[in-house]
C-alpha cells in the first residue's frame, strides 16, 4: 500500500499531536493585497494572510529570512496583473540567489514569453485553477479569459518545463456541479503532473459570502473522478470546508489511495496508520506531492 502525505504549510494556524504549520512553508504575496480583478469568492482576502512581498526590498529580506531560517521552499502568491499573471517574474534576480523549492500561483499566463520568465526565475511547480466554463471566468472572476486561456495557460507552462499542479475548485462553477466535475475533463488535455480538489470556502465580506459549499459527496465524487482520469497523484488541497460533516471525505480519501491530503483532521491520520498506509509528515506546499512522490516513492 502507497504512502499517504499530510501537509501543513504556514497557510492557516494548524496543530495536531502529530504536526503543525508553525514551521511551515511561507506565502508571499509579490503584489501585497493588490489584484487588478475582483473575484467575487475572494476579492483579495486571501492576500491579507500572505506576507507581504511588494516591494523588491521588501521581497529581499522575507527571502533572505526564509532561507537563513532553513525552509526547503517557499509559495510565491500573489493577485494578477490586467494581463492574468502574477508578476512573480519581476523578481527573478533576487529568487535566482536561493536554492530552494519555489512553487508558485502563476495566474493566467497568456505568452510563451511569461512562462519562459516565469522558469528562469526558478518557478519548478506552478498552481492554478482549472475553471470548466466562461460563464464562470466572466460573472465569478471578473476576467476577460476562456476557458482556453486557462488551457493555454498550462501549456505554455509544461513546455517552459515547469511542472503544474492545477486546482479544481469544487462549488464554484456558475453550472454547478457538473460545471465543476467538466473542469477535471479538460484537464485531461494538458497532462497535469498532480491534480489537486479544493471547495468553495464562501468568505466573510464578499460577494459570496452566503453561497452554498460544496457537500461532502461533493468533493469524494470528485476525488474519485480525479483518481480514475489521472495517473497522477491526487491531493485534497487545503481551500476546503471544515467540520464533522467533512471528515468523512477525508477517511474515504484515505481508503481510496489519494496520496495527499493538506491539514487533515488528527484522526485521518490515525485512521492512516490503522489501515496500514504509511504516513509521510510534510510542512512544504501540497503542491510539492509532485517532488515528495517521484523522489520518495516512485525511485523507492
């Protein structure tokens, strides 16, 4: 039976008996709470959490302490440019001084060119989300992309030789459930090297605070899509809802050989150990399954 890996980033306050994210792997935001759209489901809250990495002094010192304070990689973050990207390229010079794991949220990369920056910055795992229609990308993202764009985005990132990890947000599709489970069908196209569920976590002061989360069986149907479709591995991502009612997506996770699961309840991975699946401790970026899993067990 495959290992399974726990993480647990410096994303969100977290503590178990087994870890926690107090060391866990910095976000930086390169624009600090800046983003040129305003998405309807975020409208840059999920910025004010990051540290704040907007200025090149600033950017410089929170690198230079990340890396004096022995983290193995970093999340680049940050809103996006009018054009879709995250303007992690204008760091390059100063990321290039670092020889750590540096995983980023690129944004929608419309050029060769930005992947191509985005690469020799030293980007080795990009994340974005896959949005399954362009009614979605218009009316929730305030954004004048397709879904092609989105396609393309991951596209030029695989041929700038970056490995991508896309981000199925369940619940957010204007279609609904379908519209979210049709996101993971287009992905078949660009070959992710990990597919990553995550659901809407409708947030205090925006747009949608009230909208509805995805159910439970929500996110198990589409874990176990995600599982049949790709042989990849398949992480449930740390943007999901929490409570009792969610546990259970967690412990069928387990049952059905997901290899990651991002902050898991202390039971899940006591329910791990029970049913004879190794239990691998991380504090990186979930994103960083795609490291941890060809060098830690696929040459194992």
């Amino acid at each position: 039976m495959k290992p399974v890996f726990f993480y647990a980033p410096a994303l969100k306050k977290y503590e178990t008996d087994y870890i926690t994210s107090e060391k866990g792997w910095k976000p930086i935001s390169v624009t600090g709470n800046y983003c040129a759209f305003n998405c309807k489901h975020c409208e840059t809250r999920v910025l004010e959490g990051m540290e704040d990495g907007s200025t090149k002094e600033k950017f410089s010192n929170l690198m230079e302490k990340i890396y004096k304070e022995g983290y193995e990689g970093v999340i680049l973050s940050g809103g996006s440019t009018p054009r879709g990207d995250v303007p992690i390229w204008k760091y390059t010079e100063i990321l290039k001084k670092y020889p750590i794991t540096k995983i980023a949220h690129t944004g929608v990369i419309k050029t060769q060119e930005i992947a191509d920056r985005l690469k020799e910055a030293g980007i080795q795992i990009a994340l974005l989300d896959m949005v399954g229609d362009n009614d979605t990308i218009k009316d929730i993202l305030g954004q004048p992309f397709t879904v092609e764009d989105y396609l393309n985005s991951f596209k030029f990132l695989k041929k700038a030789g970056i490995k991508i990890a896309p981000h199925v947000i369940m619940g957010l599709s204007k279609k609904g459930f379908e519209g979210d489970m049709h996101a993971l069908d287009l992905l078949k196209e660009v070959n992710p090297d990990a597919v990553i569920i995550v659901g809407l976590m409708p947030l205090v002061g925006t747009q949608m605070k009230n909208a509805r989360e995805p159910s439970p069986e929500e996110l198990s149907l589409a874990l176990k899509k995600a599982r049949d479709s790709f042989n990849v591995p398949i992480m449930l991502g740390c943007a999901r809802p929490r409570g009792k009612a969610y546990a259970k997506v967690e412990k069928e996770a387990v049952e059905e050989g997901i290899e990651g699961i991002a902050f898991p309840t202390e039971e899940t991975i006591e329910y791990a150990k029970q049913i004879g699946r190794k239990i691998i401790l991380s504090n990186a970026c979930c994103g960083n399954i795609i490291h941890d899993f060809l060098l830690r067990v696929s040459v194992s």
